[in-house]
C-alpha cells in the first residue's frame, strides 16, 4: 500500500507519542502507553497473544477526552518475562494498573483475543473494580477440542542479522490479510528488539504455553455492562458468538463487517466507535444484557 493510501488520521494518531511509565505486579514490571488527559474517564486496554501495547498506538490518541492505558501482559513487549505464564498473573498485572495512580476512576476494559480472556477473568472476580467492558473477537476453546495455542511452537527465535529481513517475515496469528494495511508497519518495527548478533521478536515464545478458559467452564457475567465484538471473519462465526454471548449470561454481540480476527487493525475506527458507546453518558451506551446482533460497517 503507497503512502498516498494512509489516511490522515492514522498519521495524526501515530504523530501523538505516548506517556510511558511501569507498575510492578508479581515481581515483574509492566509496561505502560498512556494518552490523554488524566482526568478523562479510563480505557485500559490489553492486547492479544504475542502481540504488545502498540497495537493500540493509532487507537489510544483517537479515544479523546478518554484516559488512555495499554499495558504489554508479561512475556509481551517492554515488560519482564516470567518462568510460566498463567490467565489469572495476567489477571493480576491488569489488576496492578488498575490500583495504579495512571487510573483513578473505575475504566472501561477492552482485551482482544487472549487479552479477552484475561479481560473475562477480571470481570468474573473484580467486577466492582471495572464499570464496564469489551471482549474483542475471543474464542473459548471447547473441552473436547482443547486450546489451539498449545499446538504453536515454543521453541526458541531465530536471531535474524538483517532487520529489514526480520520485518518482512512479520505475520498475524491467525495468518490473515489485513483490511486495513497502512497499519501493519508500525506494529511490525514496535514488535523486534535488537539483541547479540541481530534482531529478534519480543515477544516471549513460550507465552504460547499458556492456559485458557475453557467454553464450559465460563460463567456468567454480571456486576458491570460487558459486550463481545467480532469480527464478520473471525475466530468465532454467528452460531459460536451466540453460543459465548449465552455462556457469559446474554451479553450483546456487536459484529464488524467485512472484519478478521484483528479487528483492532482490520477496522480500527469501527472499534473506536464501540467503544465510546461503552462510555458513560453515551447516548448509544450497551444495554447491560442482550441477544441481539449488532451489525456495524468497517472503517
């Protein structure tokens, strides 16, 4: 895609550069990007399985008036590795950005993929602590199918010399052609790291191991206002969101057209628009529970 192609407002979000800072959560720190005022109503986002915090970096700035914070869950990005990585220490880093002075009011949480998972878990146990939240295209994994991320590799990356090699061998998980590509650049140079002899990703390849919640094992959520967004060619399709949305208690769906799994990057500013509709005060804010099947045009 030719630069003509980028449009202004993804140059404008991408030219805001972020707060950083670090909170400590179970002896390893996590690593902050922060827009906004610090007065604006929070939005604490978590991202998905070996991605990291800049996938939200053309997100955060357009949130605004919003207080902005996306975290890298351990083993992701600029925060520590740890020797096994679990839903509920993730859990608890998210908890620990929460307790933080960076968020001062109870935030709206939005988790893509694996990061919708740790979102499920704090809404189940802390509920009181969030005022409402998104679960963006997360899938489940049934008991008798078990959890795909335990069939990717965990073995060691391979240290590429040139970094421009390492750059174009970047690839979304599931593999899919991004909707809206002028993104992918960006989070593909904030995803590598020089180290002794080259350049390597991030991310901690044994993430991969992680454990899951299990389809059968969810439980119903209450205590705040949740949504589950998909994407129309994601991970999960009409029947399977339907079947999550009753597992979690009959929550809405909300359905991007012509969307991935990567509905963050597929269709950016659709999502933004769910989510100021989370808000509070928003004239078009979620109803708490419902089955139906929101459909919204992609961006």
């Amino acid at each position: 895609m030719t630069m003509t192609s980028v449009p202004g407002w993804y140059e404008h979000a991408l030219a805001e550069e972020p707060e950083r800072a670090t909170v400590r959560a179970a002896g390893v720190e996590t690593a902050l990007r922060m827009w906004g005022p610090r007065d604006g109503h929070p939005v604490v986002l978590v991202h998905g399985g070996a991605a990291h915090a800049a996938w939200w970096d053309h997100i955060g700035p357009v949130l605004t008036d919003c207080r902005v914070v996306a975290l890298d869950l351990s083993g992701h990005g600029d925060s520590g590795w740890r020797d096994a990585y679990r839903i509920d220490l993730w859990c608890d880093e998210v908890l620990a950005v929460l307790h933080s002075e960076h968020v001062r009011q109870r935030p709206l949480l939005v988790g893509h993929s694996m990061g919708g998972l740790v979102t499920y878990a704090v809404v189940r146990d802390h509920a009181a602590e969030l005022d409402s939240a998104i679960l963006v295209d997360s899938e489940f994994p049934r008991r008798a199918v078990g959890d795909g991320w335990r069939s990717l590799r965990e073995s060691p990356h391979k240290i590429h010399s040139d970094r421009e090699a390492i750059l174009a061998r970047f690839r979304l998980l599931p593999r899919s052609e991004p909707r809206s590509p002028f993104v992918i650049g960006h989070v593909a140079e904030e995803s590598i790291i020089a180290v002794d002899g080259g350049w390597s990703w991030k991310f901690d390849p044994r993430v991969f191991m992680h454990d899951s919640v299990i389809f059968e094992d969810a439980v119903p959520l209450s205590g705040c206002p949740v949504i589950l967004v998909r994407g129309d060619g994601g991970l999960l399709d009409d029947a399977e969101a339907e079947a999550l949305a009753t597992q979690l208690g009959d929550v809405e769906v909300v359905t991007v057209e012509d969307c991935g799994h990567h509905v963050l990057l597929d269709h950016p500013l659709a999502l933004t628009e769910i989510i100021r509709r989370m808000l509070p005060g928003s004239e078009t804010s979620a109803p708490t529970h419902s089955s139906s099947n929101t459909i919204i045009g992609g961006s």
